[in-house]
C-alpha cells in the first residue's frame, strides 16, 4: 500500500464582528448616497471594485520600479 497524504483544505475562519462591520459600512454608504458628487460616486465604485483595484495596485509598482510607457504609446 502506498503512502498518502490527506491534504486538510484551510478555510478562512468566521468572524461575526467583521460581517456586522461590512453591513453597517453598506447601510452607511447607501444612505450617503444621495449626498456625494458624481465624481465620488465614481471613485466608490472604483474602489469596490476587486479587479480595478487589483490593476491600480499593478499599476503604481510598475511606475514605482521605472517601467513607464509613453502616454502616446498607450493611446
């Protein structure tokens, strides 16, 4: 019989506390809504967005280590 291994899958564990934090956070911002700019908005949504944010973090390490494209290039 051969060796196995049983490879246990980690799960993150669950903490009410911050779930209660997220929805409070959500309730506050939909009632705020009706109070922020166009450009506010914007800018929330940028930043609720994993994948956006993910490209921006990429983004300024590039920038910051010296690889830099010419504006005219990218257009």
């Amino acid at each position: 019989m051969a060796n196995s291994t049983i490879v246990k899958e980690r799960t993150p564990a669950f903490h009410p506390e911050i779930f209660e934090e997220a929805r409070e956070a959500v309730i506050t911002l939909r009632n705020l809504r009706k109070y922020l700019s166009s450009a506010e908005l914007e800018t929330l949504e940028i930043l609720l967005d994993k994948n956006a944010v993910r490209q921006l973090s990429k983004s300024l390490k590039e920038a910051e280590s010296g690889k830099l494209e010419r504006f005219e290039k990218i257009l």
